[in-house]
C-alpha cells in the first residue's frame, strides 16, 4: 500500500508544472550529490590507508635491515679475525689447521670473543674434511661430520665460490632449524683448510621480529636473495628452508630488488598482501614484511561505516522534509479521491482472499464481486454468478446445480437475518466436502462472504486427535486414553464387581531389537498388539503403555477365574509363533494383576499395585504372572531404602561406606598349591549387618550403580594383589553392564598402572551374558585386554545359553565349571560325564579348568580323576578378607614345605 501510495504521490508531482516539480528535482540532485560525495571520500580514505600501512611496512624492513646487517656484520669481523688469526700463527697445511685450531687454548679464544658480543651465538670451526674441531660453546667437542652439507661442498669444490655463504639447515648439534653463516678458511697458497661458522637459530631473529608490533594477520620474514625462507615470525617448521623463487614472476622479482614495496597474493596462505623488502646492504639476505589487505583498510572500513551512516541519515532527512512538503501541497486533492478510496478498500478485501471463494454484495443484496475460485468451488456458471444476480438467484443456482440440498428460501432468510454482524457456519456439501462460510458486514449495508474448503483441515485435525489418544506404531489407545478410561471405570464400579487391571512385560523384547533390529521389533509389537485384540473379551481395553509395555481393563469381574482366565488367553496368544518380515519369533511376558476396589480404588494406586505386581512376576524368572500383595509394597520400599544406602555407600568412598573386598583362594588339584584368589565384593551395613551380594548385586545392576562398584574393587583388589607372592593370580568378576560402558580397557589398564601389577596376574572373569548381547563389540573389548596381557576366564560355562562359537572365536584362558554341575557329581546319575566333557572341551582348547563350590573330599577326589585343573570352595577355604588371605599364603605355603619335607624322609627311609 505504501509503494502504490508514493508511486500516485510522484504521478501527481509530475503531472503538475511550476515549484512542486523543481523541489523534487533539486532535493534528488542534493540526495546523489551526497551519494558521489561519500563514495570518492570513501575512495580518498581506501588510498590513504593503504598508503599509510606500505610506508609502516616500509618503515619495518629498513630497521631490521639495519639492525641484522650490524650484527651479521659484527660476526664478520669475528670470522676475519679468526682468519687473521690462522695465518699469523703461521698455519700453512690441512694437518697443521686440524691439530693447531682444536686444543682449549682456541676454544677459550674463540669464547672470550662471543662473550664481548652475547647476541652473536656460537662459533664453530670445521677442518677441511668436513669434521668439527672446535667450538665456542661446548668442550670437549662433540663429534659431528659436516662433510656432506651443501655450503661445505661449495666451499670445497668451487674455488670460484664467495667466502661468505649463508644457508638454513638442520643443526646437527643442537637437532633444530639453524641458520648458517659461515666463511671459508684458505691457506697461503689458496688451498681450502677449513670453515669457520656460525649457526644462528631462527627463534633468535623470530623474537626479535615478534617485539615490532604490526597488528593481527602481519608477518616479518628472513629470506636468502636466493629465495631460501630462514626466519620468520608467526613462525611456521613447514616453511623453513622452502624456497620461495619458484613462484610468479613478480614473486621473483623481489628477490632481484634491493628494495620492494607493492602487492600480491601471498604464496603461503593465498591471501592479497601488501609487502615491502629491502636487502641487508652486506649480506645476502632480504628482510621482508606484509600485512592483509583487509588488515590495512580496518580503520577505513571504521571510517566508511560512519560516513555511510551520516550520509544515509542526511539523505533520509531531505527525503522525509521532501515528502512531507510534497504531501501537504497535494492534501487539497483528497477529498475527491476518498469514493475511489472506498472502493480500492473493497476491492482489496476480496482479493486477500482470493485462496478462498469470495462474494462481496451491497446493500440491496446484489453481487458486486465474485471470485473465479468460488465458481470452481461449486461448479457453477460463470454466465449466471455474474454482477448484479441477487443472493437468491445465486443460492437457487447452487441448488439447480446439486452443491446446495437444503430449502432455498429458508437458507437465504437464516443468512441475511444476522447479516449486519459477523457470522460463520460450516456446511457439507452433497460429495462430502465441509466448506466454511464467513459473513463479514460492510458499513455500507453490503457484506463479503468468503467460502473455505475445510475437509483436509478437519481430517488433519481428526488425526490429530486420534494420534493424542492412541499409539502410532499400534494404534491401540495410548497411556493417556488408558488412564481416562481407567479412571472412567473406577468412578463406575457397581457392587460385587471388580475391575482387573493387566500390566504385560514382553520378555527379552530388548534383545530381538539388538540382533534383529528395530523394523523386526516393531512389527513384533503390533503382532503382539494384534493377538491381544484378539483375546480380548467385547468390554476389555487394550492399549499400549510405550516400549514393550501393554495394559488391559478388564471390567466386570465377579470371579477370579474370569481373570485367570483371560490370562491363559494372553499367554497363549503371545507364545504363539509370529512371523515377523520373514523372522519366525516366539516370544513370552510377565503379568502383573491388581484388582478394584480389592487393591484400591484411587487411579494412582491401582496403576503402582500392578506395576509391582508386573516386577514381582519378573523376579519370579518372568514368563509367569502375579497378583498383587501388600507384601510387594513392602518388598519395593525395602529395595528402594537398600538402593539407597548402597548409593551412599558408594558416595562415602567404599571401604569408608562399608563395601570390603574379600578373596576366595583357587587351588591347584595337581600340586594343592595356590594358584589365584577371587575378589569378592561384601557389604557390610551400619544397620543389617552383612548384606548378601545376592541382594545388592542385581540392585547395582538394574540401577548402573555396577560400574562405580566394579571399577572401586578392581582398584582395591590390584591394589592388595601387588603385596602378594608372584605367583599368586588375581580374579576379579567384571558385570555386563560394565562391558556397556565402552571403557572398561581403559580402567582396567589405570588400575593396573596405579598398583604396578603385572596384566599377566590379573584375570577377568565373564559370563555368557557378556556375549550375548553384543558379541562382536564384546569380542573386540577382549581382544584389546588380552593384548595388554590380561587372562580371561569364561565363568558359568553350560549354565546359560552356551554357545561353542564363543570358544572357537576368543581363545578363553579358563573355564570355570558352576557349583550346580559340583553339587551332584558324585551320585550315580550325576553330572560327571558333563564335567568330563567341559574338561576334555577346554584341555583341547588349552585352556585351564575351575571347579566351583567344592565342599567335600569327595568331589576334589573326583574332580582330580576327571582331570579338572583348579577347584574352588569351601572345602579349602572360604572367601577371607585381604589381611587373613595373607595369613593363608603364609600357613599354606608351611604346610606344603613340611609335607614335602616328610615325604622326603619317607622316601629315604625307603
């Protein structure tokens, strides 16, 4: 609206002759006078900056071309002294240079003249084979060849060579960049006796160039006429000795000028550069120094924003006084445009509405304006809906047409009886669209009537509503709808009756997502969702609570038996076979049941008995199904309050909270010596006294508290383990959840560091339960700890879901047979064979073999016989606190020392 305003603003201007014209005309010409004005100001300021960062450059290179050409000059003097020195001690042969120069009395020479210079550096002296004979900062001399080096060949080989030649190389004295000056040595007939150098390191010329401030994106750089990079500050170890006369011609004619000062696009980092050089006027050497062109112009940009700024403001200012003028000089001819105005208003309304069908009528109920949408909309004639039809002919047209069903005249009185306010309405149409009309009344008596086609609104909105209530994946009502429904329920109970609410765990749901992947999982969940539809009576609901969850009301319970029931069903719907993108799955759940208002009437309540009842059925061995007791209630707070004091425990710093690490000895069935311990984790409560790890471990598991627990007893226990006799091996258990955490190498080898016990002594001890839910990562977790030398036993062989894979794809250490094959070993119908099978299984593997849980003579007798290496149990020794083992070693280590000492006597008694 304000573009069309200005543009009849400045038809009106021009269209009239005489003073208004001219005011426009001169304040444009004053407007671009400022525009030109700031642009060659702007152009003024760009030149002046870049001038005054050339003659800084400038300025830069001449003081450190100076500063550097003194102290190199400086070492000259030195090197011709030393010259000087040779021939007037009368040094005429190779031989007499190599003896005379390399005694003390040079070398203390040679250091009282760096001393009165201390910026100077080193002085070396190299005989004519390329060795080093004396230096001014080290004696004895050590020794180094340069005989291979570049300027020593020159200065060898190249009679025509100068006497001075300055190089970047790798010291082999100190092993960083140095740069070399060195001068060679002749003797009276001119033949080559020797050099006399100099190595500087760039970081002495790099710290000096650091002290000359020329702000951010600068650099000052040391480069040989021959175009050798030798220092330079920021310094960069890549650049060093990289030559830089390679480049573009106007790279290389720098190094072909005493002086340089212009631009171009650096070589190193691509930036446009402004640089100046200047050669040192004794030496080979270029001092160069650049800086970014963005660099250069950052004031000028500071400068360009302020101008801009003033020059906008102005411009704006004549614009706003100019339009205001104008404006006031046209406000006489309003009056005649306000009709026009009016209906441009109209006009305007109907078409931000063109989306939607639009009918703008008057107040004599006659069309004015109709909209090619709203034809299409109905599919009505063109010839008929045209200005001047009456809404009456319109609507009995639409009937005429079928897109109207209803009586014409009672819908033309219901519109136009609330006509002079806003109304809508939605109406269907005869083919199933819902179409929302909305009145909007003009204050001329007319009103504009805009048609809205709303059906995929409403549709979306219906999905909507449908998604808030029930779940995606199985479009059973989701927890939302399940609890209103609930709660419906509850608020409805009759008498004698009960409700029964089903909380459905699917069991190891987790573990056909891991290996079989999500897709599979899902389409297991909506099988299941689909079977319990199915067993499902009429007035049951079924929903899905999220993840592997699923619930179901079941209402009007009178007995028992209806439950159990419809808990056979669900069972026998769920173990069914299910096939599941070509993978055939049986799979089970666990079942918790509470029942209304028998364990409790309020939603809250009811929800948590069953939750709990769900658990008690999954610490049952899942697959089974409980009803709720109060005793469950008890049993969570008491496993909570346990939670609880284990975390504090862990907080406290372990020992300090009561966890103690005991240790079972392992003992050789060969020799009854003892081979190992097992570190076994104890708690001992403030208030219950010891707690049984059969009652705090699966706590720690379920809650992650594990891997706090594990990595506290695998420090405390390598810890013990490294005051134990050598030969004496450490088992630590490691958890599932540990092997999880992804670093678990990582600890083991920090416990081992911090202790100074040998990997060889430690043995980690895990279960099948490791493989199984993630096997590849599990496998290559025990690689990496059997490469840092630690011994890995599988514990609970056959208890699990053995798998012979697993020996065959990680060489196992040990195998350690569970006390329940121990247990009945010695009956007749036994599991002897089944420990004779584990043995000979792991004896062909090379692996050892523990028997756990021995208790009496008997079972070592035959443990012994059946060939198993090691056992384990009471029968020896129960697990003992880290004090009273060592107390065992010692006592054990007696008697096996006095029994080999009888049957000695025995023996030669014999």
């Amino acid at each position: 609206m304000t573009t069309r305003f200005g543009s009849r603003l400045f038809e009106q201007v021009f269209a009239r002759s005489g003073p208004i014209r001219w005011l426009v005309v001169g304040g444009t010409l004053l407007i671009a006078a400022i525009a030109i004005g700031s642009v060659l100001m702007a152009q003024n300021f760009r030149e002046r900056a870049l001038r005054n960062s050339g003659r800084e450059l400038e300025n830069t290179v001449l003081m450190l071309a100076h500063h550097f050409d003194q102290q190199l000059q400086d070492f000259a003097v030195i090197q011709r002294d030393f010259v000087d020195h040779a021939r007037s001690i009368g040094i005429a042969s190779v031989a007499d240079f190599r003896t005379r120069l390399s005694d003390r009395s040079v070398h203390q020479m040679l250091r009282s003249k760096i001393e009165a210079l201390p910026y100077i550096g080193g002085v070396n002296i190299i005989d004519a084979e390329g060795n080093l004979i004396n230096s001014s900062t080290a004696w004895p001399v050590p020794k180094v060849n340069m005989a291979d080096r570049a300027y020593f060949r020159t200065f060898k080989y190249d009679p025509n060579a100068p006497d001075v030649l300055i190089e970047p190389l790798h010291s082999r004295i100190s092993g960083a960049w140095t740069i070399l000056v060195a001068r060679r040595i002749l003797g009276p007939n001119g033949e080559f006796l020797g050099v006399v150098g100099r190595g500087i390191e760039p970081a002495n010329f790099e710290k000096f160039f650091a002290s000359v401030v020329l702000g951010e994106g600068a650099t000052i750089s040391m480069l040989h006429r021959d175009g050798t990079l030798l220092a330079r500050y920021p310094h960069s170890s890549e650049l060093m000795g990289r030559n830089f006369k390679t480049g573009s011609f106007e790279q290389q004619r720098v190094f072909g000028l005493d002086h340089f000062a212009g631009r171009f696009v650096s070589p190193v980092d691509g930036e446009d550069r402004l640089i100046s050089s200047r050669a040192l006027p004794h030496f080979p050497i270029l001092m160069m120094a650049t800086t970014t062109r963005a660099a250069a112009l950052t004031d000028w940009r500071e400068q360009i924003g302020m101008l801009i700024s003033v020059a906008g403001a102005s411009a704006l200012a004549i614009a706003g006084v100019l339009i205001a003028v104008v404006r006031k000089l046209l406000e006489q001819h309003r009056a005649s445009r306000e009709r026009l105005t009016l209906e441009k208003q109209r006009l305007d309304r109907a078409v931000n509405n063109m989306t939607q069908g639009l009918l703008l009528f008057d107040a004599e109920r006659r069309m004015v304006v109709c909209n090619q949408r709203y034809i299409e909309m109905y599919g009505l004639s063109a010839d008929v809906v045209r200005p001047g039809c009456s809404f009456h002919d319109i609507i009995a047209h639409r009937k005429a047409t079928g897109s109207f069903t209803g009586n014409v005249d009672a819908y033309v009185a219901l519109v136009l009886k609330d006509i002079h306010i806003r109304n809508s309405m939605v109406v269907d149409t005869a083919d199933g669209r819902s179409i929302h009309i909305l009145n909007e009344p003009l204050a001329d008596g007319g009103w504009v009537a805009t048609h809205e086609d709303i059906t995929e609104r409403r549709r979306i909105e219906e999905r909507i509503t449908h998604l808030a209530h029930y779940d995606a994946l199985t479009d059973l009502p989701n927890r939302t709808m399940f609890h209103e429904h609930l709660r419906e329920e509850l608020a409805a109970v009759g008498n004698g009756e009960q409700i029964a609410v089903h909380y459905i765990d699917i069991d190891e749901f987790k573990g056909v997502n891991d290996a079989l992947g999500h897709l599979v999982g899902d389409e297991l969940l909506k099988s299941v969702a689909a079977s319990l539809r199915r067993c499902a009576g009429p007035a049951d609901f079924v929903a899905r609570l999220g993840g592997d969850e699923f619930a179901i009301v079941q209402s009007a319970v009178t007995s028992l038996d209806q439950v159990n029931e419809l808990v056979a069903r669900i069972f026998e719907a769920i173990r069914a076979p299910f096939d599941c993108l070509g993978h055939h799955l049986i799979t089970d759940a666990s079942i918790g049941i509470a029942l209304a208002p028998e364990h409790g009437i309020a939603l809250d309540q009811v929800l948590k008995n069953a939750d709990m009842a769900m658990y008690a059925a999954k610490s049952a061995g899942r697959h089974t199904y409980r009803f709720f007791e109060p005793e469950m209630d008890a049993k969570v707070r008491e496993r909570r309050q346990l939670e609880s004091d284990l975390r504090h425990a862990i907080a406290q710093g372990g020992r300090e909270g009561g966890l103690e690490v005991y240790y079972q000895p392992c003992l050789s069935l060969k020799d009854d010596r003892i081979t190992g311990c097992e570190a076994l984790v104890r708690w001992r409560h403030p208030e219950r006294g010891m707690v049984s790890p059969a009652e705090f471990i699966p706590i720690a598991e379920d809650t992650g508290l594990i891997n706090e627990i594990g990595e506290w007893v695998l420090a405390t226990a390598c810890r013990d383990a490294a005051s134990w006799p050598d030969d004496i091996r450490l088992a630590v258990n490691v958890s599932p959840v540990q092997f999880k955490s992804g670093t678990l190498a990582l600890k083991i080898m920090s416990a081992l560091a911090a202790s100074n016990l040998p990997a060889s002594r430690l043995e980690l001890e895990i279960t099948e339960a490791v493989l199984i839910r993630d096997d590849d990562a599990a496998l290559t977790i025990l690689h990496q700890l059997r490469a840092i030398g630690v011994r890995i036993a599988l514990d609970d062989f056959g208890t699990g879901y053995s798998s012979l894979s697993y020996l065959h794809r990680f060489p196992f250490d040990k195998i350690k047979i569970d006390r329940c094959f121990v247990d009945d070993i010695a009956g007749p119908d036994g599991s002897a064979s089944i420990v004779q099978a584990v043995v000979n299984l792991a004896t062909a593997r090379r692996m050892t073999t523990t028997a756990e849980g021995v208790e009496t003579e008997e079972q070592q007798r035959l443990l012994r016989a059946l060939g198993c290496s090691e056992m384990q149990g009471y029968l020896f020794s129960a697990a003992k606190p880290a004090d009273k083992v060592l107390e065992l070693f010692a006592l054990h280590r007696s008697r096996l020392a006095q029994r080999g000492g009888q049957e000695n006597r025995r023996r030669e008694a014999g």
